[in-house]
C-alpha cells in the first residue's frame, strides 16, 4: 500500500473532508428512491405480505382441485 492511499480526503480548497459524515448527511442523491425501492421496510412487513400471498395461491389451488 503506497502512502497516497492513506491520505486523508481533500476537497477543493485542500480542506479535509470526512466523506463518510459527508455521503450519511447527503439525503438528497439521486440513489434515494432506488434505495428506498429496492430495500424492504422491514422483514415483518415482508413476511406478512408472502403470508397474504400464501393464502391467495392456497385458495386457487383448492379451486383447482375442486375443478372450479
């Protein structure tokens, strides 16, 4: 590992910047919705909603079954 990869990150004016404080407070990046879209809301919300659609496809199959 060369020194340059130890170096703090500089902005513009040379100042030090900590990206990690900085990229935790930018809540306005385009990445948002994405993020928003593709992370679950929680597991419980999930696990209640494969549960709904458990009980639909277990409908349907019984109405198969039956030959209605």
């Amino acid at each position: 590992m060369n020194d340059e990869s130890k170096a703090t990150p500089t902005d513009a004016s040379g100042k030090p910047v900590n990206v990690v404080e900085r990229d935790l407070e930018d809540r306005d990046d385009d990445t948002r919705g994405v993020d928003e879209a593709i992370t679950p809301s929680s597991t419980r919300v999930k696990e209640q909603e494969a549960e709904e659609l458990q009980k639909k496809v277990d409908e349907i199959e019984r109405k198969v079954a039956d030959g209605n």
